[in-house]
C-alpha cells in the first residue's frame, strides 16, 4: 500500500511541474523549463524510494549494461547491408511495376480496348 502511495506522490508532483508550467506561461521559459524539471526530478526522487521504482531503475541499468555487450556492425558492413535493401527494393519495385502494367494491358485487350 506504501508503494502506491509513493507512485501516486510521484505523479501528482509530475502532474504539478507539468501544470507549473501552463501557470507560468506569461515567464521565460528557463522558469517553465524548471517547473517542469523540478516536477520530474521530485518525482523520480519519490519513484525510486518504491519497490516497483527500484526494479525500473535496476532494470534500466541492466538494460543499458546489455547494450554496452551487443557487438554492433562496423561501418563498412552497415553500408553495404543499406545498399542490398536498397538495391532489393528497388528490383521488387521495378517487377512489381512491370506485374502491373503486363496485367493491365491483358485486362485492356480483353475489354477491347488494347491498340
């Protein structure tokens, strides 16, 4: 029950920076940019006071620890991975064009209509 209370101070302070900044809306906008900060920051503060809060955090970490493992391509695989998509499209574009336009001169010779 404690958790959801957490979460329910967590979003009413997200909600409050966010009408922060409609009540400032004659400031400059670093005073609306803050409001709105102040909001989020106060709210993650309490978020992450939550179980839930701190399994979305850990999770977070663990997700950016992931990334950190990918062996991503390098560049030269990158372009040339880019140029057969590209080139793959562009062939079934052009069959897909030539489909097209053989059905539709059979469709117009068989109406009559063909040269």
């Amino acid at each position: 029950m404690a958790d959801k209370i957490k979460l329910f101070v967590a979003f009413l302070l997200a909600a409050a920076g966010i009408a922060g900044y409609y009540y400032l809306h004659d400031s400059p906008a670093v005073l609306k940019l803050a409001a709105i900060l102040v909001g989020l920051l106060l709210a993650t503060g309490v978020a992450w006071t939550s179980v839930p809060g701190k399994r979305f955090f850990a999770f977070g970490n663990e997700s950016i620890a992931e990334a950190k493992r990918v062996v991503w391509p390098t560049r030269k695989e990158t372009l040339q991975t880019t140029a057969v998509v590209i080139a793959f499209a562009v062939t079934m574009a052009l069959f897909l064009w030539a489909v097209d336009a053989s059905l539709m001169v059979i469709v117009n010779k068989m109406m009559g209509r063909g040269e």
